[in-house]
C-alpha cells in the first residue's frame, strides 16, 4: 500500500521550481566531529577499559607487585534501521510538475520532486540520528543515546549525576559550574572535554554572555559584542562548551570526546536512499524509497563523565 500522500495546490499556472520543506533539527554531532566514530562494525565491537590502582610503593629489594590491573568492557553493537517509502504517482499528475511526469500513461515521478524528497529524506535521517545519540530510547526505529545509557549505568558516581533544575539565562552559570565542579580532577584541563549543553542551555548561556542579566558579561557582553555571541564553541572556566542539538531541553553531559563513540556499518549508508520504480515488477504507478543503515552509541568510562538534569 503506497504511503499517503496529501497534496494541496491549485494548479493555476507554471510550478516555480523550488520545494520547501519544514525546518529539521542539524545533525550537527556527527557533522562537527563531537564524538568518536567507529565505522565498518558488522555485528558489534568490544570497548576495552583498563584501571590500575595503586601504582607506586615504597622501593624494596625485592620484586613486588604494586598495582592491581582491572580489565572490562562495554559492548557497542549498531542496530540494523530501514525507511520504506512507498509514493503513488497519480496524485502528482494533477499537480504544478504534471508535465516534468511526460505524456505517457507510463510516466515517471517528476524529477524536481524526487531529488528533493531524496535530499529531504536524508535530511530526516540525520535528524532522527541526532536525537537517537543523546536521547534515543531503544524502541521500534531508535536506540539507546548517551543520556538513556548513563541515567542507568550504576558505574556513574553518585556526586557525578546532577539533578538539576530548569535552566535560564539567569542561572545557567550556577548549572555550568556545577557541571565543572563535579568534573574529575584527572580529567580537568584535557583538551579532549567537552560540555555537551542541549539548544536551550546553549541559547541561555549565549544570552547570558551578551550581558544584560544578572550574571552576565556586563552590559556589552563577551567581548563587547553584545548579544551578537556567534561563536560556534564557546568555553566555561576553561572547558569547551558545545551544543550538541539531541540532547533534551535543560540536560548537559560533560565527558572526553574520546569517551563517547557512535558505531555503524557503512557511513555511505546513511545518505544512499534507493529508488525503485515498481512499473517494470507489478505494473503499479508506485515508486518505492528505501534506506538501510545500522547505528549505536556507547561509552567506554562512565566514572569519567557527568550528568546534568538525566
């Protein structure tokens, strides 16, 4: 059964030439390269973690072991998704592109639309992958994102996990400095961390380093700027601040970059939508669009992030 199809127009002249679509949320994790990415895993790989306590002693005579060595593991295994579209060609017949569709009762989808919806669908992808790595709940179409995984993890340190409260321009220092003060000592200064701050901590902070609040820059902001703070990784007492746009309003995650890895099959598979003209195999005037990919995020030391507001 073809997906439905809704089109709303008065075909009163000729078709402009452009398609617009609704604003999608940017894949912007991946894009910007804020975690590590595990390419070419066909079933799963094994994210090996070593701890060593106690690495030093008093010097001896004798060879004694100093150290007891841990060795675990966190499994990360991307989960097979698909999009099975099915379009009708009838509808668009007695739309603006009826004639891109040729004379012929064996026509063709107009070539305008269907580069759009390819482009659009690939578009969805990113955003649906975007919301999955930070929020996802593994379920019919998603899997488990960072937030899903720590809010369960008991390896999490209890002073790590920050309950949080409803983040504002008037407060969002106070959130941020909660987060770096629950940050381990070890991993202060790396200038592999980041704070991965949801859209609505991201905008209350820049609003905050505009001035004009109570905890503000003062009146002209961050470097005189005002509220034109247009930069695309800001810091907080010297930790990286970036907006990571999946993450659900008023939650923060602060961790190594190279703590937090997506895994997949193919990266091309993402963006490889496949078209099939059902005419030649049933006779139908349907037009199928189908995508195949595999994704899963995990992390391999969860006693080395924080948590605000999971």
């Amino acid at each position: 059964m073809a997906t439905t199809t809704t089109i709303e127009s008065s075909y009163a002249g000729e078709f402009a030439g452009k398609y617009v679509s609704a604003a999608l949320l940017t894949g912007n994790t991946l894009a910007n390269g804020l975690i590590e990415v595990k390419p070419n895993i066909k079933f799963k790989e094994v994210l090996k973690v070593l701890s060593i306590d106690g690495i030093t002693a008093n010097a001896s005579c004798d060879f004694s072991d100093t150290s007891t060595l841990n060795l675990t593991e966190n499994i990360l295994e991307p989960k097979e998704l698909q999009v099975n579209l099915e379009l009708c060609k009838t509808p668009f017949q007695s739309d603006w592109e009826a004639v891109s569709m040729g004379y012929s009762a064996h026509d063709n989808l107009p070539k305008n639309f269907s580069d759009y919806f390819i482009a659009h669908l690939s578009a969805k992808i990113a955003e649906k992958t975007e919301q999955n790595i930070w929020s996802g709940v593994a379920g019919n179409g998603q899997f488990d994102g960072f937030a899903t995984l720590l809010a369960a993890d008991s390896d999490l340190p209890a002073e790590q996990k920050i309950a949080g409260e409803s983040v504002t321009a008037e407060n969002v220092v106070d959130a941020l400095g909660d987060v770096v003060d629950a940050i381990p000592t070890a991993l202060y200064g790396n200038e592999d961390l980041f704070i991965y701050v949801s859209q609505s901590v991201w905008r209350a902070y820049k609003r905050t380093l505009g001035g004009f609040q109570a905890n503000g820059q003062g009146a002209n902001g961050f470097m005189a700027q005002g509220n034109n703070q247009d930069i695309d990784i800001q810091y907080f007492d010297g930790v990286k601040v970036v907006c990571a746009n999946g993450l659900a309003n008023g939650t923060m995650i602060a961790a190594l970059k190279s703590n937090l890895f997506f895994g997949c099959g193919l990266l091309n598979d993402q963006n490889e939508v496949k078209v099939l003209d059902m005419a030649d195999l049933d006779g139908s005037k349907n037009v199928r669009f189908i995508m195949r990919y595999t994704a899963a995020v995990q992390y391999a030391i969860a006693s080395d992030i924080v948590t605000y507001g999971i």
